[in-house]
C-alpha cells in the first residue's frame, strides 16, 4: 500500500533542496485525513494522545491509515481519525511534533514541535478583504505551474462548494493588474474557505509572496461570459453527502481539544 503522503514524502526526500517538494508534503500532511494514537478513549470533544519523547522532545503518534496504525499498535488500541489541518491546529503551541508512520512506512519520520507551529500558522491565515472593480478580464499568463497543480488539487477537494471555478488575468479600474478566480454558485457558507484554500495554494506552490485575487459570482452574472471567453476552468466535483455524522476531528474549524 502506498499513500499520497508516502509519493510527497518520496518526492521530498529525492531533493532535499527543493523547497516545493518539501512544502507540497506538508500540504498533503494538511489536506488528508490521518488517525491520532490516544492514551485513553476520547470524551466528547477532548483527546489524550499517546506521547513519548525523543532527543528531549515530545511527539504525538500519528498515521496516514488505520491499518498502519494496527499494525504499529499489534493490539486494540483507542485512537481518533481527524485532517491533517485539524491535527496540527490541536498540536500548534503546545510543545509536540508528530511521529508520522512509526515503523509503519516508508514515510516514517519526526515532524518536530517548531515545524507543527509553523503548519498550524500557515493554515490559520486568513485573506483579506478588498474592493475592486475590473474593467477587463484577458487569459491568464505566465503562472507557475506548481500553482495551477496546487490548484487543482485544492478545488478538487472542495466537493459541491461551488459549480465551476474561473482563472483570468484582470485589470482594474485603478490601473493594476493580476490574476483572478471567480468562483461561480458558491455556497455562502463556504465562501471563506474557498478563498483561504487559494491563499494556501499560493503558499505550497512556494510564491507566498505573490497574489491571487478571488470573487464570488451568481450563477446568472454577465460577467461568466467574458470569464469563459478567455479563462481556464476547474470543474468541482459533486458533493457526496457522509452517511455519518463527522467524527470528533474531522471538522477543521472545530479541532479537538487535548487533556
């Protein structure tokens, strides 16, 4: 069995001077789902992780996959599955890294406490809001191709948030000029995340330094005409409704606190 984060975790180790390489794993890390090895069960929305230390430093246990963490564990063992985001959300500023895949997998390795307060930061940040008018919309240019590959990534994952996304370059009325993606139908609710998971995309891709502006479109606005003129689509997938509720963990604005 090879996961994703096991291909990212390969990816990074191949080039260990290759910064995209490396933060495309965290955003793997982020982006799936993985299960925490608790202490004792978990009450209500409160864990216990199993911790041990190592070098002086204090480590969760944590897997990629369930059968990973049986085979790690040999015996029945409490545990909860939760995203990766929502892990590190939980961990940030408390003193503890992440044992990923102890002796469970090629992409074993010690996630040190200072690199989990770096994750839990860079999901945590939040776009800001502005007000522009654009005057004309054109294909978009010269874009990295690590973005338009993050991109892709992350609107594939925001199942039924929106019917279609738009990528153009735009310019406006104040002079300036970027990149835009417009986000046709999306759900109100999930407004703000979509426009933070263009945020992360610009970080992963490494050009946190660059900007990608984001608007929200009804699906009968005039200007989804201009947009499909010259733009490049994504496509969201449909939304497959969960038979179960989330479990405790699963709800990356609702991380589980620890006892």
């Amino acid at each position: 069995m090879q996961t994703e984060l096991d291909l990212a975790h390969a990816a990074m180790e191949a080039a260990p001077d290759d910064d995209i390489a490396r933060l495309r794993f965290y955003e793997r890390l982020a982006d799936g789902e993985v299960f925490l090895l608790l202490a004792n069960a978990a009450t209500d929305d409160r864990v216990t992780p199993d911790l041990f230390e190592v070098e002086g430093l204090t480590y969760a246990l944590v897997f990629d996959h369930e059968e990973r963490l049986a085979a790690f564990v040999g015996k029945i063992a409490p545990f909860v599955g939760m995203s990766g985001r929502a892990l590190t959300a939980m961990l940030a500023a408390q003193g503890i890294g992440i044992a990923l895949n102890p002796d469970a997998a090629s992409s074993a390795m010690l996630i040190p406490p200072n690199a989990v307060d770096w994750l839990a930061t860079t999901l945590a940040q939040r776009p800001a809001v502005m007000t522009a008018r654009p005057v004309r919309v054109f294909a978009p240019r010269d874009l990295p191709e690590a973005l338009l590959r993050t991109l892709d990534h992350k609107l594939a994952a925001a199942a039924g948030l929106a019917q279609a996304v738009w990528l153009v370059g735009v310019e406006y009325a104040d002079g300036g000029r970027g990149h835009m993606l417009g986000f046709v139908g999306a759900m109100p609710e999930a407004e703000r995340a979509l426009a933070a998971a263009v945020g992360e995309s610009l970080v992963f891709s490494g050009i946190d330094a660059g900007a990608l502006d984001v608007t929200f479109l009804a699906a009968f606005d005039p200007i989804i005409g201009r947009l499909a003129r010259v733009g490049l689509r994504f496509d969201l997938p449909e939304l497959v409704t969960p038979a179960a509720p989330l479990a405790p963990g699963m709800d990356p604005g609702k991380p589980p606190k620890l006892r």
